[in-house]
C-alpha cells in the first residue's frame, strides 16, 4: 500500500517516516530542490525552537539525537531593557525545562535524509503537486503537509460541502536580520537563551545559531516599517529602542533593506478530512509563532495521526477520527500563540510579570499536581493537551492576580488563600 505525502518541509518528512516504520510505501512530493543537495534557503525563519512536543515526536521514530547534535538549549527569556541591562527569566524550573534552537535548513535535512534512509520513501523534488495529481491518485491516501498556503486544502475548500475556512493576519509584519558571531567565532551575548526586547508594541528576539551568531528577528506593525525608508531612520529607531542590539549589528541598515518583510497570519479551517486525504501541520492550522508551536504542534499531529493509523483499515476512518480529536487543540495553541505576542512585547515589561511566574513556580513546586503554569504546560509538558492547557489557564490567570495583587515578593504569598483558590 502507498501512501502519498504532499510537502517536504518539516512536517511531511516527520510524517514520511513514521509511515514507512509502520511498513507502508510513501510517495513524497515537494516541489522545491532536495534541500540535502542544493544549498537552498529553508523558507521563513532561520531558526526556530524546538520543544518538548515535537521532542517527544523525534523521540519517537528515533531522531531527537540527531536533532538535539545541532541544537542550542536556550534556558529562559533574557530581557533587554532600553538602557541595555539585561535580567534573565528562566522557563521553567528543572534541569530539563529548557527549549532548544535548531536552524530551519539543517532540521529540514535530518528530517529529509531519515525519510531517505527509510528505504521505501521516494521523494520527488522539484515537483508542484496540483489538484490534478490529487484527482489522479484516486482513493489512495493522501497526507497533505504542504504548509499555510496548501494546494490540498484549497481544494477542499472549493469542493467539500460546508468547509469552513477562515486567515486572519496581524497588522504585524517581521523582519529577519544577524548578530554576527566575535572574530573568534564565538557568541557576541549569553548563549544559553532567548533575548528580547520587549517595547510595548513591538519587539526583537534573537535565537542563537551554532556558528555564533544570533538571527534576530523585529515584529513591527506595517505602518511602522513603511516610515523606516532610509539607513538613518533604521539607525535612529534601533538606537532609540534597542541600543545594546545595534551595537552588535554591523550590517543593520543593509540587512534591513535586503530582507524581505514576512507576514504572520492564522489560519482555521475544518474539516481536515476528505475522504482518503487529510491536512496536517501549517496546512491545516497555521499559527503565529509567538508561542514557537507552529512546527511542534505540526509533529504532534504526525504523532497522533501515526497512533490512530491502522487502528481500522479505512483510511477515511483513521483520517476523520484524526481531524476530530486534534481540531480543538488546534484551534486552542492558534489562541494562545496570539495571546503570547501580548506577553513577549508587553507583559514582560510589567514588574508584576516576573512576581507572577516566580509564584506560580512556587505553586507548581508544592502542589504540581493541582498547579503548572500555562507557559510549562504548553511547552513541557506533551501529555496535557494544548485546550487543557488553555482552559486550565484561564482559571490559573485569574488565581495569579488574586495572589500577588497585595503582594511585592513571593515570600509575601498568602499559602492559605493559595490553598483555598487552588481546591
Ligand atoms: C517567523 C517564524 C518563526 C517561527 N518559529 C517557530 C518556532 O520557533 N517553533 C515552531 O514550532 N514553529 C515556528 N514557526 C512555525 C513553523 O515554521 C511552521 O509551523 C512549520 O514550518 C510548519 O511545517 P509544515 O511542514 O506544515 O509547513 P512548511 O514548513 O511550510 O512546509 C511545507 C512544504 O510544502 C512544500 N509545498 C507547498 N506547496 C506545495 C505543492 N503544491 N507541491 C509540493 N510541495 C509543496 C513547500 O515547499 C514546503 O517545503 C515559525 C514560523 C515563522 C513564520
């Protein structure tokens, strides 16, 4: 039995291989070069965070070592105020509870030479899959990773009964510019983390790459970026909100005007089933990438779908129950991941931010099991669905504000009322 995958970007590789472990034949199509042979740019962002959802996926069909030898574990935000002094907010608070930054390009090549190596996968690059090459497979199965602006998916779109489809874009754009690496090829800010300066209603992050240097990212809103016309405005608006940054960015200005601007959208649609074809990954739930589950929550999918394969021969069975189970998590981590834009930009500047999570840590320590914080649960902790996660922290939120409205310090926490709020 063949089964056909359509993408071969992170998520359709992942999925590739489970099947092939599972005994089937796969056909995969991705229509740009064999990114283990061309040297050919990743797509958007490059580099991205990996955690422990995608992890736990990698684990599964073998790979997280592999993906882990070109890894950087990064501990927690490290936070760069306007004077440039920097305070650091660690993620969680075991060892392990750390998130790793991996470049696109370089995950991509694992993921394509696991499929590779499988045997029975063969990968057709350069090739564009169309809704003719859809109509041709017949009732073969269809696995559609074919990202946000998916062929397969438009094609449901214009002919299953009552599809439901909705993108909604921020008024945000992002940019994507370097901290090179020291002359000596060492990293020019700490490591071991993820930087940003937050600034209200933008911000720049910058993940570490292997080589030593950081990709900085700026999301700006588009009126914002059109007033940035020359290298002087650019210079100015970086100096004024990010001193320490443009310090390390000698190619700033040219960078800038180089790199293209990316939009971030969302994007909802159900059902992610047709018959014997199915959607997965950004093709199926686009995200934006301010909660970094985009692809983790693309590998989650494969592993669910690979859990429910072969539960019953019917492939249209497997693929409905699949769009049933996943749709509300989903839709869940799209919510989140908007929400969290307003935290890295904003609520991080807020003192009561930093008393906030040093309590919930403190909750979390003497009663895990009635307390983990929404950040770890999404990130940490794969066993709680991503709408558990939601929805328990909604109610965690409002605990948190009753706890440290009258409070400076989280020795000043009142344990009874803890106790009480959290029965
Ligand atoms: C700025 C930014 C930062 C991000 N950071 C993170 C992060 O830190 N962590 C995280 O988990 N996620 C992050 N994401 C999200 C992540 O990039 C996506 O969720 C992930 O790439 C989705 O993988 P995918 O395989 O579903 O889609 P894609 O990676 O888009 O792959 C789709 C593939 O299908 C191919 N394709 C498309 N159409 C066709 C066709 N007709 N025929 C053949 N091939 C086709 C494309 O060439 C591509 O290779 C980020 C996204 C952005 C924009």
């Amino acid at each position: 039995m063949t089964v056909h995958v359509v993408g071969g970007g992170l998520v359709g590789p992942l999925m590739a291989v489970y099947l092939a472990q599972k005994g089937f034949d796969v056909e995969l199509y991705e229509r740009r070069p064999d990114m283990r042979r061309a040297d050919i740019p990743a797509g958007r962002s490059i580099n991205l965070a990996v955690t422990a959802r995608g992890l736990k996926a990698l684990e599964e069909v073998g790979l997280r070592e592999d993906v882990m030898k070109i890894a950087i574990p990064m501990k927690g935000r490290m936070i760069h105020n306007v004077e440039g002094k920097t305070s650091f907010l660690p993620y969680g608070q075991k060892e392990d509870e750390v998130i790793y930054a991996a470049s696109r390009g370089l995950l991509n090549k694992v993921l394509l030479e696991a499929a590779g190596q499988c045997g029975n996968v063969k990968m057709t690059f350069d090739k564009t899959f169309t809704a003719e090459d859809l109509a041709a497979l017949e009732d073969a199965p269809v696995i559609a990773a074919d990202g946000a602006w998916s062929v397969v998916r438009k094609h449901m779109l214009e002919n299953v009964h009552n599809f439901d489809y909705s993108q909604s874009f921020q008024t945000y754009g992002y940019k994507e510019l370097v901290i090179p690496s020291d002359a000596q090829g060492g990293f020019r800010m700490e490591k071991n983390a993820l930087h940003i300066w937050p600034c209200k209603q933008h911000m720049l992050i910058a993940l570490p790459n292997t080589d030593g240097s950081f990709t900085v990212t700026l999301f700006y809103p588009y009126d914002g970026f059109e007033k940035l016309k020359t290298p002087e405005d650019v210079l100015a608006f970086f100096k004024r909100d990010f001193p320490d940054a443009v310090a390390l960015m000698p190619a700033l200005a040219d960078d800038f005007f180089a790199n293209p601007t990316g939009a971030l959208v969302t994007i909802k649609c159900a059902p992610w089933n047709d018959g014997n074809r199915v959607l997965i990954g950004d093709a199926a739930h686009a995200i934006v990438p301010f909660f970094a589950q985009g692809m983790n929550s693309g590998f989650e999918d494969c592993a669910l779908l690979n859990s429910l394969i072969g539960k019953t021969p019917d492939w249209a069975q497997v693929f409905a129950d699949f769009s049933r189970k996943r749709k509300a998590d989903a839709d869940a981590i799209a919510d989140m991941a908007i929400e969290n834009f307003h935290e890295m930009r904003a609520g991080v500047t807020d003192p009561k931010f930093a008393l906030k999570k040093q309590v919930g840590f403190a909750l979390e320590q003497r009663w895990p099991e009635k307390f983990i914080p929404r950040y770890s649960m999404v990130i940490f902790h794969p066993e709680i669905p991503y709408a558990e996660a939601k929805r328990r922290g909604v109610v965690q939120s409002e605990i948190l504000e009753k706890l440290c409205a009258n409070i400076n310090a989280p020795e000043e926490l009142d344990w009874q009322q803890a106790e009480k709020l959290l029965a």
